[in-house]
C-alpha cells in the first residue's frame, strides 16, 4: 500500500485549517489495502483517521496514521423496468455520482446535489437536503470490520439510520472500513417536491423534472454556502430536536423562532439561533461564521483547527445562555 510520511492534513479537507499532521498517510486504492490497513495498520496505531472528501472533518492536531480512501466503483448490479440498484465505490465523489444518476434518468438522489464528500462518508451521518436523505435509497452497505478484516454487508435497517446519524457513529465507530454502498433508484423524469424553500423556488414550473430539481438545488446552494475556494465543512452543527413541550415554550417566548414537526418532536434551526446570538459574519481572525448562513463556520485564510473549535464553543455558550438548548456538532472534530 502506497504511503508517505508527515503529511498535512489540512489540504486534505475542506475546511483547509492548519495545526495537524498525520505521520503516516496511506492510499487505500484497492480492496487489498483497505484489508491491510483494516488488520495491519489500524490494530497498532494509537489513533487513526480515514478521509473521503475531507468535507466533514475537523482535524486539529497531530495524528499517528490517516488514509485517504480512493475505491472506485459505479456500477449497475440490476435493471428492472421501473427501478434500478446501482454500487458505488466509496471512493466515488457523491456529486458525481447525482450528476449520473440525473443524466440518466434515475429519481432518488436528485436533491442531494452538490453536497461535498464521498460516497464512503455519506451514510455516516446520512447525508440529506432539501427533502431527501441517503436512508430513502440506501439498499446496503459494504465494508470491512476492524481488526478481524471480515468483510460485512449491512443491511438499511442494520445502519439505523436517524437525523445526519448511523450505527456508524456509535456501535461501528472506530471499527468498521465502509467500501460501498447500494442504492436503489427508479426511473423517473418527474420530481416530487417536498421542501417548502425548493418548491417556492421552483414555483412557475409546471412539473417539475429531477434534472430541474438538480439544478435548482446547485442554484439554492450557490447562494447560501460559500464557494469552494472558502474553507469550510457545510453545516457546522445539527439543528437540534426538542421535546414538544419545549417547543412549546420557546415558540411562546419567541414566536418568531422557525420550528419544524419531526418524529413526534420538533426540529429547531440552529442557523436561526446563531443568527439571533448575533454571530451571523462574525470573524474572529481567519475563522468566521458565514455572512450568508450562520450555521457554516468558514476559514478565512490561515486558520487553526483549534481556533474554529474555539469559535464553536463560543457560540454554544451563547445559544446555551439565551436558548438553554445545546448544539451538538454535525462536523467530527479529531
Ligand atoms: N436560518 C436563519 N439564519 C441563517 C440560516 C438559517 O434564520 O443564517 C433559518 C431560516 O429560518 C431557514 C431555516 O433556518 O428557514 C432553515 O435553513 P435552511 O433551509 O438553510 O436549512 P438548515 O436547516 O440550516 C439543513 C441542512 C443543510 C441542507 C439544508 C437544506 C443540517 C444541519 N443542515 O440546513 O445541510 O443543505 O438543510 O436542506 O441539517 C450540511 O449538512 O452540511 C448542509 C449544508
């Protein structure tokens, strides 16, 4: 397996922060080296690190082994006349593989545009957007357990999927490679569209396609996120879900506070409590908080990882104080 020392991990992500260092970087570019480093580098590295797009990690401080994963794969594994299941290497670049699907007349992932990452990254947090999440498609995924090398094929049920949340995070943290996941699509050119800030951007069309659906999404994250050449990790935290009595109350006290029904609870935008903590576009040297969506942390320049998790506690100390609600990052710090 390819491999280099004192590599910086900083150009390896997207928030491009400086301050950490892997001592020993791999390539996984074959199933063979995700074997190896599954039962021959990780089981005697103290810490380790495994990187897709780098678009929703943190890394701020030195780590002893990090690996890129590069496994390509995108694959039809079967056709029926409405529906079709498709394998994507985790290595694959997720936009890529939405930009396909929609080139090819396949529903499903559609909103999902431009979302950074790979493939690999996106059922750990169950990647979602404007109405559509990977759960709604996801059929299985493949990867290999840490230290044993046993090759495990999951089940959807089995990723127990939740709000930008798996088994992957919990259970499997830390021992488990994914190297594909299934979805299943169907062919379809028109979209349905769920999202209220989508529909109203779609409004004037009559039937809206997936290939409309695209590229509105493409249009809507255009404006709110920052450009790829701006150091960032997407949304930097999750919104928070509260209990319908505490929904309650706040919408009593702040009844311009946007609430959305979910599961039973509410669902609470943490760009809105940010906004109203006044750290919209506030910049504290190179890191800041996005002018145009307060949910975004942004590096500026030449930032530190530990100055953005600075700036991130600040502003859960200030949501705790007015809100008495705790952001829970959505972005895993190392
Ligand atoms: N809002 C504000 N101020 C802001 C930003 C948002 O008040 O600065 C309020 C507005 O009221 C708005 C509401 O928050 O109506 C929701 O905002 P938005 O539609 O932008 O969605 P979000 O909840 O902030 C989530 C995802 C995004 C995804 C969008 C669209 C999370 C943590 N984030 O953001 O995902 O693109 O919905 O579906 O769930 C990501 O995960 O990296 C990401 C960008």
């Amino acid at each position: 397996m390819r491999f280099q020392q004192n590599v910086d991990l900083g150009p390896l992500t997207t928030f491009r922060t400086r301050g950490a260092v892997a001592r020993r970087f791999y390539w996984i570019e074959s199933e063979r080296d995700a074997l190896e480093f599954a039962t021959a580098v990780v089981p005697v590295a103290s810490d380790w690190l495994l990187l897709g797009g780098g678009s929703n990690v943190l890394p701020t401080r030195t780590i002893e082994v990090a690996a890129l994963m590069r496994l390509h794969d995108r694959s039809v594994v079967e056709e029926g006349a409405n529906i079709v299941t498709v394998r994507l290497g985790a290595g694959e670049r997720w936009h890529e593989c939405v930009e396909w699907a929609v080139s090819e007349g396949w529903a499903g992932i559609e909103a999902l545009a431009l979302i950074p990452g790979t493939v690999g990254a996106a059922p750990i947090q169950n990647i979602g957007a404007y109405g559509q999440q990977l759960s709604d498609v996801c059929l299985w995924v493949e990867g290999i357990e840490i230290p044993s090398g046993q090759l495990r094929t999951l089940t959807a049920d089995e990723c127990r999927f939740g709000y930008r949340d798996s088994i992957f995070k919990h259970d499997l943290a830390g021992t488990f490679i994914i190297t594909a996941v299934t979805i299943r699509l169907e062919k379809r050119r028109e979209a349905a569209v769920a999202y209220p800030e989508l529909a109203r951007a779609l409004d004037g069309v009559a039937t809206p396609t997936i290939s409309d659906v695209f590229e509105c999404v493409v249009r809507l994250r255009q404006r709110k996120l920052p450009p790829p050449e701006v150091g960032s990790a997407g949304s930097f935290f999750k919104n928070p879900i509260v209990p319908l009595p505490v929904a309650a109350s706040l919408a009593e006290r702040y009844p311009t506070m946007p609430q959305f029904p979910f599961n039973g609870a509410v669902k609470l935008s943490a760009g809105w409590l940010i906004e109203q903590c006044g750290f919209k576009g506030v910049r504290r040297g190179d890191v800041g908080v996005y002018d145009r969506h307060a949910l975004v942390l942004v590096n500026w320049g030449t930032a530190q990882g530990t100055e953005v998790v600075r700036l991130a506690a600040e502003i859960k100390d200030a949501v705790r104080a007015r809100f008495g609600i705790e952001l829970e990052e959505e972005v895993i710090i190392v």
